[in-house]
C-alpha cells in the first residue's frame, strides 16, 4: 500500500503537497487559533506540515496518517526538526477508512477528498472522529473560472467539468450537507505556480540523476508539456482553498 512513484517524485522537494503556501497555511492556523492542547486527526496528511506547524506554533497535539510512505518519513522527519515529535504522530496507512480511537478537536482532509470519494463522504467520515462543536478542515479544488471546454477540464486534471462546482455553489454545498462555513482560505494563482513549478526542477533534477529508470520517459514527457499546460488551463480555470466548518 503506497502511492505510485511519480508522485515522489513530483513533489520530493514540496513540504505542502497542495496549492497552498506556508504563509496560507499559517493564516489558516491564525484564522482559526486552536487552543493549546486541542488534538487534530489529518487524514492524508502527506508530509505533516500542518501538524507539526500547527504544534509549534499553537500548542496543538494529533495523529496524521497517510498512504506514502514516503511522505510519513519526511514527516516524522519534519516534527523530530520542528521539536514536536512527542505531541503528534504518523501512521502509515489508508485514510479513507480511520475513525480516531478518542474524538478530536479538528478534524482534516486537506486536498484528498476522494478518501471519501467525494466531499459528501468525506464529511462524513471526518464527522465520525469529531467531538460536538469541533471543526473539520477541508482542501478542494473548485471553478475559478468555467471551463469551456473538455480540453480544458481534461487541462486541469479533471474528469467532467460537473465534478467540481464555482465557488458560491460550492460553499452552497457545504451547508447542504449540515454544515456552517465559518473561515476560508482560498490559494491564489501565485500559490499554484509555487506548487505547480516546483514539480518542474523536482522532475528534471530526478531525470539527470536517473536517465535509465523506467519511468524516465514519463517523466521525461510530463516535464516537456506542463508548464504550458499549467498556464494555459490550470492557473487560470482552477481554484483551491481551505474550509473551515462546523456541525450545525
């Protein structure tokens, strides 16, 4: 159980594995202001930087589990340097089915709601695992702009264009599904190109240090069409953002 290597590779230098900045990441922590002491669950939590950030800069404690096992190490690695590696952990494993032993503050899926296969799943898991009046955490993606065609969806690296909604219908959404929208915090196309480009050099660094590998050639392929491709559909089609929302 791990993810395919590309991803590894793709974001090998990345502490986010989002389209979010740390400067996002830490007005979404101010936004919030968690309480000394409240425990998160994140699920999918790629490489821990919201809980270890969130330990060192707010007193928060939590548990993050992750299918890579790449990414738990990097991780573990990151809370050890961060001094917090005794107020969270990381658990190599299949997010979509983790309910908290004990109910936690906030509860997270920032990025990765086909754990849930879909935000109305993934609310409800997350939900399992969230004590009354706590607050999940949710990443996705939605319509900045709408798409005109299936190039352009397919540009952005999604199915059919109904598979995301714009925004206002998105935060519709939310409360369709008992939920209160209480904070936000959206990436803007600076923020995709910060996590976009950086793939970029992560790939050709891995290309001249692995000519030979077997999945040179795809890598190799993906390099030479996506920056065009990130400029031409994803920067300007595709939004992103945080969640923040609470039980009505």
């Amino acid at each position: 159980m791990d993810l395919p290597r590309s991803f590894t590779i793709r974001e090998s230098s990345h502490r986010l594995c989002n389209p979010f900045t740390s400067e996002k990441l830490a007005t979404l922590g101010q936004a919030i202001s968690p309480a000394p002491g409240t425990r998160i669950l994140d699920l999918a939590c790629g490489k821990g930087e919201l809980l270890s950030t969130w330990a060192r800069d707010h007193g928060v404690s939590g548990t993050g589990v992750d299918i890579s096992t790449v990414f738990i190490s990097a991780a573990r690695a990151r809370a050890v340097e961060l001094g917090v590696a005794d107020r969270v952990d990381f658990v190599h494993g299949d997010a979509s089915g983790h309910v908290a032993d004990d109910l936690v503050g906030i509860a997270a899926c920032v990025g990765a709601t086909w754990i849930g296969s879909g935000v109305p799943g993934t609310v409800d898991l997350l939900r399992r695992s969230l004590v009354p009046g706590g607050m999940m955490l949710i990443g996705e993606p939605y319509w900045r702009r709408e798409p005109l065609d299936q190039a352009t969806v397919n540009g952005c690296h999604v199915g059919h264009k109904d598979d995301l909604l714009p925004l206002p219908e998105l935060l519709e959404q939310w409360g369709d599904l008992g939920c209160d929208v209480v904070e936000m915090v959206l990436a803007d196309q600076d923020s995709w190109d910060r996590y976009a480009a950086a793939q970029w050099l992560n790939i050709r660094c891995w290309l001249d240090a692995n000519p030979d590998d077997e999945l040179a050639d795809e890598m190799r392929a993906e390099l030479t069409g996506a920056p065009a491709q990130h400029a031409r559909y994803q920067r300007e089609y595709l939004g992103w953002g945080v969640f923040v929302l609470m039980n009505r």
